[in-house]
C-alpha cells in the first residue's frame, strides 16, 4: 500500500488535489493499493499493526508536528518516506514569516530522514536540490489533469461523506479525519470555557481584526465553519445533473445579456500573499494592453479567486469592464468555458518562477486559449499557446478568433505529458526506486553478540552474508560485551558493519525495537541458564514471529551433549549442530532433538598470532598451549589441585619449553584465584600466565592462538577442537573425570606421567598422537563452514 498524507482533505486545496488525491488515482489505475488521508491516528495504528504492508508514505505537502511525528514513526519501522513539495518554501518571509520559518525548520527535520523528494517542476528541483545538498534523491512528477467528473466525484466522496468510502477504483481509498463533536453531556457554555486561553482568545482578536477589514470574508468563513457548504455542493451537483434546470439557466442568462457582446477575459488563482509577487495585482502588469483591446473590441475582464478586497483594490478602477467571482471548485469550470481566453501572469521571481503549470492545462482541457507570461514550466506547452506577446495573442484569440490549431496541438500535449498514465508511469518509476532501495526487501538478519565467544561462533556467517545483496545484517550488541571486548566493534568495522548497543536490562525489560522488520535471529549461545539469558529472553520474545536460530557453542555445549543438575531448555525454532551422532545422546529431550540440525561448525581457521610473534612474546622456541576451561565450576577441588601440581611438574621437567597459559575470557579462574591469592605457588620460570585484561592479549580468543603453538593441553573444552582443525597435536585433562567419550580418541591425561608423556610424543611429531588429532576432528565436525546450507535454512519458510 502507498500511503498518501496530506495535511487536510479539503476539495478546495490545490495541494491536497494535485500532489494527493490525483496522484494517487493515477497510481492506483496500475494496480497498486493507494490510501489517501489526513488522519494521522489511522496511520499510527497501521505503522504498529501492518508495518510491513505499507511500501511508502508520501507527505504532500505536509509539515506538521503530527507528520514529523509520523515520519519518524516510519523510519523506525524503515518504511520508505517520500517528501511531496510544491512550493519554494526558501524564499524569504514564506507564509508571512514565522509560520514559514517553522514550516522550513519541519520540513529539514523530515527531509533528513526522508528516502525522496518529488515536485512538480524542473525549476523546483534545481530550488530543492541546491537547499538539500544533493544528499537525497528528487524527481519531477507533474502535476495531472483535473476535469469537472473528477470534482463532482471528490465532493461526493470526501464533503457529503461523514465517513470516507471506496472509489469507483477499488484500489483507491481516500480517509478523511473525523471532525471532533462536543460532548453531549456538557453545555455549549463549559466547552467554550474549556476551550478558552490566552492562546485561543488572541487568535480570537485576530480573526475579529482581520474580518473587520475583511467583511467580504465572513459569509464564506461561515459557511466553512457551520457546514452550510454542504447544502450548496448538493444544490450545485443536483443542478449539473438535471439537463433542463441547465438548458432554463441559459436561456435566463441569455435573456439578461447586455446588448454589448464582450469579449471575456479570465483570469483565476491565488489572490496574493505576502512573500513573493504574485496573484491579483499581478495582472496590472498587462493594464495598458487590456486597455488597447479593449478599444478594438469591448472586453470584459472576470477575476476569479478569494479576495474581493484586492480586486476592488487593483482590478476595479481599470477603465475596463470587469467583474469578481468568488472562487469554487465546481463554478471555476463554467467561467472557463464560458471565456473567449485565460490569462496566465507570472513575476518570474523566485516563487513564480518555480510553479506548475496547472493553471494553463486546465484552461487548455476546458477548450479555452491561453496568453501567459512565460516560466520554465510551460517548456512543452509554449506551441500550444501564447507566451509573454500579450497584444498579438489577446488579438488573436479574441478580435481573429484563431485558436482552433492551437487548442489541437494542447490535447495531445496534455496527454503526451500530462495524463493520469503519464503521471502513474512516472510515479511508478519512483516506486520502483524506492523497492529497490527497501532495505526490508532483503531477507534481514538480525544477529545478537552478549557473551565473548559469541562473535567468534558467527564471524563466517557475518563475512558471507554481509557480501550479499540480498542479505542485510543487523546487529545488536550488549554493552557488557562491548566494555569487555573491544575487538567486536573492530571487527565490525572491518566489515563496515554499525551495532546497536543495548544495555542487558532495557532488553531483559522488554525492549523489542531491534525486532522491527526482521526476518530471522541468530543466538550464537542460546538456553535458559543464566548467562545465555540475554539470548534465550529475546527467543521467547520472537517466538511464534520470527525465526530464531541458536548453534552448537561447545564440544560439551549444556542441554545438548552436556547435562548437569540444571534444567535446561532452548527456546530457538532451529538448533546448528556439528554432527549428526550428537542427537544419539539418551539425555537429550525429545523437544530439542526435532529442533536440532546438523550442519557442521562456523569457524575461522585463521592463526590470529604466528608462532614467530608467540614464541618473541614469551622468549622461548618451543611453546605448549595450556587452556583453562570456563566452566570450573564442574570440577572439584581435587581436579584443580592434580591439574595446577601436573602443570608445574611437567613445567619443571621441561624447562627449556614455555608453557603458555591462556585462562578463557569469561571464566579466567587462574587469573582470579591469583589476584585474591587462594594460589600462593612458586611458579616455574618458564610457565607463562597471560592477563586477559592486558589489551594486547584480549584481541586474542583461544582458536587464534593455538594455530602458533606446538602442542597443546587443556581442560574439557571446544579449545580441543580448535587444535584438532589447524592440526595442532592435543591432549584433554581427565583426572577423576568421567563420561568424556565426545573427546575420543585424543590422548587422556589422568596422571603426571600421562603429562610427560605427550610432550614428549607431541614434540617429537608421533604419529599416533596425529592420527589420534585427525580421527577426532573428523569425527566432531560434519562440515566446516557450510554456509550455502545454512543460507538455504534461513530462507525456508
């Protein structure tokens, strides 16, 4: 659906006709669903309920607080926003001053989050784009054709209607804002009360002021404000309709014509304002040429438009015959017809000479000649009519009466350039544009990095898809994560990637903007325990909604292959897991198993750190990779006790080798237990404990590091895999450790002697020790990387 939004319905606006409702007919005659409104209340509710069935929402010349407020609603949603201006808003005192300057304050608020411009005119354009800097699209859609059906169906729908209705075209709704009724309960004289301010009662003094000098005004302000307009639209449409009403109104009008047969000159529009030059007085420009015409053949001049005061103030002292009409939309089409030539004045100022040329195609579909003065926009009807040769015109339309030629060639201009398919072709382009620019068109990402190791977990995918047109990625990140983990916004600036940043208590209290158009979720580590807690609420939050899909984090990954005293749930609709024999485990629930996929691992075998810069860092050739594993909490103290007294009798037999101690980001119990001095033990010189805190060792996880070493020990961990995947000979510490079958057949240590060894094995290249690596990694990962699966699981339905 295009959403039209114009700042009132209102037949009588011609913003509201040309930039609206005539727009939206033309593109709805192509088939697309159009809505036009002022009621911003009813596209509020569509913005939260149906967001993404709204393709655009153009403001037509709409820069209220209430559009501001609705265009920022649909950034948020990304809905694509569309500015709709028909004026030179930048000239200087627009609209009298300070309404124009707030008018233009507006209007840069909504351009900066705008996706396109659009005007009428070419000129506007150049206006536009120099005052936009170029930094947003604009494109020229002219204004249409209007014909007297056209009008007559509008006051049908839109001021005899409380309510709006469906158009003869069923893809076209036009939706007026209710008008707002006193309360029945209360008296006349409590609503005013009510309704009274210093604000109120000083426009109030205003309008009083203005109608005072104004008199003229008062009987068509009252009419608008009591109704009584819709009386006279019925009378006037009821009298289009009945033939002989209209064939006894002629013959009225001919039996009290004057004996002088004038010649009629019309002139219509805007009365005038106080920025620009423009409107009524315009046409004394042209007095001293009326006035040799009228010498050759009587005239008489009709003006048409919405203030007597001006006309008696400028037109009515010509030595001319003239006469002033009050303009409607419903009599502008007899004058037209009933004149022998329009007259079109422009200023060429810098507001005159940015118009449309609506004036002079209306005056050319109603079968009447024009003489104009010339501006940019009449480039394609400059052949069909008379421009800025205001005596030979005025003389030969009305004294040669040679326009026959003329108005031939304008029917076919006006539909070359000018028609509802012209105007619906261009707009589509526009359309077109604009899908193609839709972000949401994508198929979009949203992935959510809170732990350390959740980045690592996904960096394949994010590098794949981010290279993608048809993917895009949104990333939100927790606060936590970025304050201990620098290198996330690193690496996604390195891939041009922006996080939104949450603090993990506006997402746990129910914080759901990130959700907006997304169409999948990726939770590297997902389940209810408590530090997946970030991940497993939004889950829950998505769930039903939008697809959510978690992956295997670890070799031992809790609720999956490792099961201890906690209850464990996974709440994503999709599970990635390494392997298909995992789903063999007795322990997993059957809800979990159906969920699961088995696709293979996401990892970057990259050596972060060479065993050149490693080896330099710690001062020794040969380096041993000794890992703690987060979870220490699953060990007794007898575990730690064997593994701590094993590491320093090993050290202490190999003195000419390092052995680099890399404690795991989140859990780091070596680096802990060593601050609060629970471990008071004369280190062996060649064990080297890295600080994980140091900023030159946090830029490293465990998987870039032991790629650089020679061989390596550690605790039950997914750090085992790393080795086995950049062919790194390793061995998993047991001790009193039961149940670790998913580590065959890799080397066991349960003793020191099981220590020494594998070191001495592992550096002596043995081949048992590297078949045992290859087995095991073979065996663990189904696949690595496969990322064209997955992509084909994230479009499936």
């Amino acid at each position: 659906m295009i959403i039209w939004f114009s700042s009132k319905i209102d037949i009588r606006i011609a913003s509201f006709r040309y930039r609206a409702m005539w727009m939206a007919r033309a593109v709805s005659e192509s088939g697309m669903n159009c809505l036009v409104t002022d009621d911003e209340k009813q596209i509020s509710e569509k913005l939260q309920q149906e967001p993404h069935e709204i393709e655009a929402i153009i403001f037509s010349k709409a820069f209220s607080p209430h559009a501001f407020q609705l265009a920022w609603a649909a950034k948020q949603a990304e809905i694509p926003i569309v500015i709709d201006l028909c004026d030179n808003i930048f000239i200087q005192n627009y609209l009298g001053g300070i309404k124009g300057y707030e008018l233009l304050s507006r209007f840069y608020s909504m351009q900066h989050i705008a996706d396109q411009i659009i005007v009428p005119t070419e000129s506007l354009k150049e206006v536009v784009t120099a005052h936009v800097g170029g930094r947003i699209p604009v494109s020229v859609i002219p204004d249409g054709v209007e014909c007297l059906d056209d009008i007559v169906e509008l006051i049908n729908l839109v001021e005899l209607n409380d309510q709006a209705e469906v158009q003869k075209n069923p893809n076209l709704t036009v939706c007026a804002r209710a008008k707002q009724k006193r309360s029945g309960n209360g008296s006349l004289f409590s609503a005013v009360l009510n309704r009274c301010n210093i604000g109120t009662l000083y426009r109030f003094k205003n309008r009083v002021n203005y109608a005072l000098r104004h008199p003229e005004k008062i009987a068509p302000y009252l009419k608008r404000r009591m109704g009584w307009d819709k009386q006279v639209y019925r009378n006037v449409i009821k009298e289009l309709q009945i033939e002989t009403q209209n064939a006894e109104q002629e013959k009225q009008t001919a039996d009290t014509a004057p004996e002088v047969n004038y010649k009629k000159i019309l002139w219509f529009g805007n009365a005038g304002r106080g920025h620009g030059n423009f409107g009524i007085s315009t046409v004394i420009n042209h007095a001293d040429t009326l006035k040799k015409i009228n010498q050759e053949t009587p005239v008489e001049l009709i003006i048409v438009s919405n203030d007597q005061a001006l006309f008696n103030e400028y037109i009515q002292p010509l030595p001319i015959k003239t006469t002033y009409f009050e303009w409607d939309p419903i009599q502008i089409y007899k004058h037209l017809q009933s004149a022998d030539v329009c007259i079109v004045t422009n200023s060429s100022d810098n507001f005159s000479q940015t118009k449309s040329p609506n004036r002079v195609i209306l005056a050319l579909s109603c079968g009447t000649p024009v003489v104009a003065d010339d501006f940019q926009s009449l480039e394609y009807l400059r052949e069909c009519i008379v421009v800025n040769d205001w005596e030979a015109g005025l003389r030969r339309y009305l004294i040669e009466e040679d326009c026959s030629e003329d108005l031939a060639k304008a029917q076919k201009i006006i539909d070359q350039h000018y028609s509802d398919r012209v105007v619906g072709e261009k707009y589509q382009e526009v359309i077109r544009e604009l899908r193609f620019r839709d972000e949401r068109r994508k198929t979009t990402i949203l992935v959510v990095l809170d732990l350390i190791q959740d980045l690592e977990i996904v960096k394949p995918i994010l590098r794949d898809m981010h290279g993608q047109d048809s993917y895009r990625l949104k990333i939100l990140a927790t606060s936590w994560l970025i304050a201990h983990s620098p290198r996330v916004l690193s690496f996604l600036a390195e891939l041009g990637l922006e996080a939104e940043v949450k603090d993990r208590k506006s997402i746990l209290n129910g914080d759901q903007d990130y959700l907006i158009n997304v169409n999948a979720i990726l939770l590297p580590t997902e389940t209810n325990l408590n530090p997946h807690r970030v991940s497993h609420h939004i889950a829950m939050q998505a769930k039903g909604k939008i697809k959510t899909i978690t992956f295997q984090h670890g070799l031992e990954n809790v609720g999956l292959s490792y099961f201890d005293s906690h209850v464990v749930s996974i709440a994503s609709d999709m599970i990635i897991t390494w392997n298909d024999h995992i789903l063999e485990n007795p322990k997993m629930d059957l809800c979990v198993r159906d969920r699961c996929v088995p696709l293979g691992m996401f990892k970057e075998i990259s050596r972060g750190m060479t065993p050149l810069e490693l080896q330099e860092k710690v001062g020794y050739q040969q380096v041993i990779g000794v890992f703690e594993n987060l979870h220490w909490d699953r060990y007794d103290d007898a575990y730690r006790k064997e593994f701590l007294e094993s590491l320093i009798k090993t050290a202490s037999r190999f003195p000419e080798i390092c052995f680099f101690i890399k404690p795991h980001h989140a859990g780091v119990w070596l680096n802990k237990a060593m601050s609060e001095n629970q471990l008071a033990i004369s280190w062996p010189h060649n064990i080297f404990i890295v600080d994980v805190s140091d900023a030159y060792w946090e830029r490293y996880t465990g998987n870039q590091i032991v790629g650089a070493c020679d061989a390596v020990i550690t605790t039950p961990s997914t750090i085992a895999v790393d080795s086995s995947l950049c062919g790194v000979p390793v061995a998993v510490v047991a001790n009193n450790l039961e149940n670790l079958d998913y580590f065959g057949p890799l080397i066991l240590l349960n003793d020191d002697s099981d220590w020494f060894s594998f070191v001495e094995n592992a550096l002596g290249c043995s081949p048992a020790i590297r078949n045992s690596v290859d087995l095991f990694r073979n065996r663990t990962v189904k696949s690595l990387n496969p990322l064209k699966e997955f992509q084909e699981l994230v479009l499936r339905k």
